[in-house]
C-alpha cells in the first residue's frame, strides 16, 4: 500500500518480529484458516514471561518446542509447520495455536527486503527473541518445591527440567554466595556451594578419592532456600567427580600396565637402543598435556551422548562439541600449566619415561582440583558441564577401560620421539601409487620393508642413513657424476613389529595414518620438536574435532610428528641441504 501511494521503497523499513501472535482454537486438531477460535478476546495461554493471552515471545515459544522433545513435558503434543504466508505455526497442548517467525525467516525475509531495495528491517520486541541472564526472577528458584513438574520425573527433557525449576538462577545465587565468603571460609568451594543450598555436610569433590563426600547422589532436597535446583546442581557435582574418579583409576591402571618389570626397558630396546639423549620438560609436559586429553576427550564425548541430555541434542552435535571443546581444553590447559614435573635426565630412557607414566596421574588430580577450585575458569567449565541439565540423571560409568586407550597413545607419541633421541630422522615417503602397485620405489633394496597402507595407498617409514646420500668409486667419478650410486633409506626399529597384540595393539597403521591426516586437515610438517596440537585452540580443536567423536585419536592428526612426502624430496634434501631443521629430509 504504501509504495502504490507513491513512497520510494528505499524510504521503507519493513518489520520483522520476536514475538507471536496466539490463539485458542475451539477444536483439537483443527489448525487451518478456517477453524474456529474462542473469543472474542484471545483466551490462549499467557506465556510466563509476557504474562499476556494472545501475545507470547519467541523466547517462551522456544521452550515450548525443546519440551515437546522426546522426553519432554509437552512430547508429542508439539506441532511445527509453515503455512502458505511464509510463517511458522506452532500447534501445542492440543488447541494452543501461535504464529511466528523463526531467526531462518527472518533471515529470509531481510534477504527479500534488501533485494527489493527497501531500507532496511526492524526487529519489534527484539528483547523477546530469546532468554539472557537477568530475564527471570532471580529469586524463583527459592519458590520451586519438590513437587513441582520435572523435580523429581526423570523422563521430562532434561533441558527443560534445568530451566523451568530456575537451576541457572540458583547457580548464580550459589556463586554470588561463595564469592562473597571466600575469603573468611576456608571450606573449600564445594562445600561451600553445599552449604549454601543446605545439602551434604562434607562435600570435597576436588578430591580424588572414594571417601570425598561427593559420591553420593541426592533425594530432592525439601525446605527453605533449596529444592530441586539445588539439587540438580549438587548432583551434578557427584556426577562429574565420580566420573574424574573413574577415570583416575583407569589412568592408575595404566600406569601399572607400564610400570610392570621390565616393560619399558623392552620398549627402548625395541625401537631406539642406546639413545643419545634425555628427554626435556617440555617433552614431558606436551607429552602429558596432550596424551591425557586425547584419551580422555573421546571418553567425556561417549558419556555425554549417553546422558538424557545427550539423547535429546543428538541431532544437535554443536551442543555437544561446544561443551566437550570447554571440557578438553580446561583440561589440556591445567595438566600443561599445573604440572611441575622432575626430568630424570641422568637415569636410564626407561626411568625417563616412568616419569611421563606417572604424571599422568597428576595431571588428571590437577583437572579435578582446578574444576572445584571455585577459580573463574573452574566456575566457567563446572557450569558449562552441568548446565543445561547436561549430567541430570546421567549413568554411573563404572570403572573405565582407558588402560589400553592411554597406553596405546603413550606408545605411539614416544616411539618417533625414540627414534629421533638415537639421531634419525624418520620419514613417510608418498609414492602416489595404490597399495597393491609393482612400481619400484628409488633406495628401497626390499620393497616390502618399511611398507604401510593407508586407504589404499602405498607409503613406506623410513630413514635416510647417516652416510652421505650418494658415494662414488673416486673423487674423479665424483666430478664427472660418473660411477656413483645413491645410498639406500633403512627401516626404523620396530615398526614392524607394530601388527597388533602388543604395544596396547598399536599397529603400523595407525602410525602411518596419523602422519597423513596431518596433511588432510591442512596443516604442514611438523617444524619444531612437541608440535603436537593444542585442545585449547579452537582451530586446532575443530581439526581434531572428527577423531575425537569418533574415539579414534590413536591416528588423528599430529599424535605423529613425523614428516611426510615423495621420495623424490627425499633424495633432494638428502643431497644438497643438512639435516639441521625438524622436517627433513622433507622440505622446511
């Protein structure tokens, strides 16, 4: 109408909206232009924030749809669709009708505008697109009782049962309440936070140990200033403690597998005898960091997909990899940071790597001292963890099996850190060529030796020798490039014994296929010794991010630090440049 009156589009800014219009239709089932609705004022239900019949943000619609998840309270009594105008319909508690727009025609309709040369859009009642701190009461967890709908069912959507019983406002209240007392309780944290909420007396959560007060889940818990927030949110301190308790001892485990007689000593005389250094601190602590993450973080990914919460956001997989990127990072972080490791640099290799085993240990007791450490960061990933409902009603694990998981990547970090300690220089040579190939392959006097496949694709480990890479029969033969013949590239100790059963099963494999994945996400050859990647960094994390939903980190990019390319590089390096920086015989 008003650009027929005459009005230049671009003087138009058209409206878009954060709330919907709601109806009471008179019939169940019964949704399109020409049902009925009562009147002659809207009876539909107020919206618990908007509080008004027949106005109802998006923010409370938005709830409405994550209850008729299954699970949820409304399950199965949710409808969605999009009618011929381009708008949403939701259909809910059998006669509850509401039109909207969601953020995607939002979008939509702004790409449409703009194409049409309108001004802009607006966005009416923006502050109702969606929930932020603040927006509830935050005294209404206190007026929530164990009777109320979701404290006590555990088959209503966990997501909603966390926000309808006001669980975040109660965390917020609870940490306003310890940074308060901090400095003249000495408690602790979680005990603390118990206090607050009137739970168990002794909660010691940040330590690993069976007798540490927070083992034990809670009834919920009746009276004043508690209920069922309180609850979920002590419960999920048990939920995550037992589960850092189950895997401190499958690290315990572990690290007796590596420590029985005579199993590391058997493991540098398999793959370095002799070697020519000591490992330095920082080996130790990249070691440690990324080794205890790596086995680790698959773990956390399997137990959260099988939490209710997890079932729920199965569909949703940026739920779970934003939480798992919070949960391994602060990981990584703490072992990296906290840890104060004593190099045994005098001792034998095998001593040197006991201590790697050992502070595995130590690392994990550092994650779980930090998380209840009631330190910003440790606030920031408890929150992240349990919010949400994520741990609500999530099974005891039990003890892990992450003795053969730890292991395997213990074995397969240390064994090119081996190799390089006796000054070699390992290599994954490319041969472009399919596994099943005939095509000989320059310096390799035994085809077979040194071979691996990697999805149908032939790649030989190996090293160039410390001898000059060509020899001639005289200094005169030299000149003239006359009666001379290439060196050959050797094998590495023990890679082919890598065929599985020992070594945690590792197998060359594994070894090859880590080096090449390196290459698939795009990042180069290693250039500096531990370049191993770094959880928390989210480019880093987002590369790693399929391996680990896939609980295959034994050959996810860079646990190998090894280069790789054609053997045509090789002999090129090899020839002309020293062996003076990390990727050769590779170049720089």
């Amino acid at each position: 109408m008003i650009t027929k009156a005459g009005v230049p589009s671009n003087k138009i800014v058209v409206g878009v909206s954060s709330y919907g219009r709601s109806f009471e239709m008179t019939k169940a089932g019964c949704t399109g232009p020409q049902c009925g609705f009562t009147g002659p004022k809207s009876t539909a239900k107020k919206g618990r924030c908007t509080d008004t019949n027949g106005y109802i943000s998006n923010a409370e619609i938005t709830e409405i749809i994550i209850s008729g998840k299954p699970g949820g309270k409304r399950a199965g009594v949710v409808q969605q669709f999009t009618d011929e105008s381009n708008t949403q319909i939701l259909v809910y508690d059998d006669t509850q009708w509401v039109a909207y727009m969601n953020d995607a025609n939002k979008e939509s309709r702004k790409a449409k505008w703009a194409f049409l040369n309108f001004a802009g859009t607006t966005d009416w009642a923006a502050d109702l697109a969606t929930f932020t701190p603040g927006d509830n009461n935050p005294m209404c967890w206190r007026s929530k009782t164990c009777d109320d709908s979701g404290a006590n069912s555990t088959s209503v959507n966990s997501s909603w049962r966390w926000h309808e019983l006001c669980s975040d406002e109660a965390w917020n209240a609870a940490i306003n309440y310890y940074k308060k007392r901090k400095d003249s309780d000495s408690q602790g944290f979680p005990r603390i936070i118990s206090n607050f909420f009137h739970g168990p007396p002794s909660m010691d959560c940040d330590i690993l140990a069976e007798q540490n007060g927070c083992r034990s889940f809670s009834s919920c818990i009746q009276g004043k200033d508690t209920g069922p927030a309180a609850t979920f949110i002590l419960d999920g301190f048990v939920s995550l403690s037992n589960t850092l308790l189950d895997m401190y001892d499958g690290v315990e485990d572990a690290q007796q597998a590596l420590e029985v007689n005579g199993v590391l000593d058997s493991f540098v005389k398999t793959f370095a005898p002799d070697p020519k250094e000591s490992i330095a601190l920082n080996i130790i602590l990249d070691i440690v960091s990324f080794g205890l993450s790596a086995a680790t973080g698959p773990f956390f990914n399997n137990f959260l997909r099988n939490t209710p919460w997890g079932k729920a956001n199965k569909d949703s997989g940026d739920n779970i990899k934003d939480t798992l990127r919070a949960v391994i990072g602060f990981s990584f972080t703490t072992a990296k940071d906290d840890l104060k490791p004593k190099p045994a640099s005098d001792a034998a290799m095998s001593a040197q790597l006991a201590v790697i085993v050992r502070e595995y240990k130590k690392g994990l007791t550092a994650v779980s001292s930090k998380a209840f450490s009631g330190s910003d960061q440790g606030i920031s990933m408890l929150h992240k963890i349990i919010g949400d409902g994520k741990l609500m009603d999530a099974k005891p694990s039990g003890k892990l099996d992450l003795e053969d998981r730890l292991t395997k990547l213990f074995y397969a970090m240390l064994i090119p850190f081996l190799w390089r300690q006796k000054g070699w220089n390992p290599v994954l040579v490319d041969t472009g060529t399919d596994c099943n190939s005939k095509e000989k392959v320059d310096l390799l006097p035994n085809q077979d030796d040194g071979k691996v496949c990697v999805s149908g694709r032939r790649y030989y480990l190996v090293r160039p020798t410390d001898d000059d890479a060509e020899y001639c029969s005289s200094p005169s033969a030299q000149h003239w490039g006359m009666g001379c013949r290439w060196s050959n590239v050797e094998t590495l100790n023990g890679f082919s014994k890598l065929k599985g059963g020992v070594w945690a099963d590792l197998r060359k494999e594994d070894l090859a296929a880590s080096i090449v994945n390196r290459r698939k996400v795009g990042w180069g050859n290693p250039s500096t010794p531990s370049q191993w990647p770094n959880f928390a960094d989210g480019n880093d994390f987002d590369r790693m991010w399929d391996w680990i939903k896939l609980d295959n980190m034994i050959q996810s990019p860079g646990l190998i630090d090894i280069p790789i390319c054609t053997m045509a590089e090789v002999k090129e390096n090899w020839k002309s440049t020293k062996k003076d920086y990390y990727s050769w015989p590779c170049d720089r």
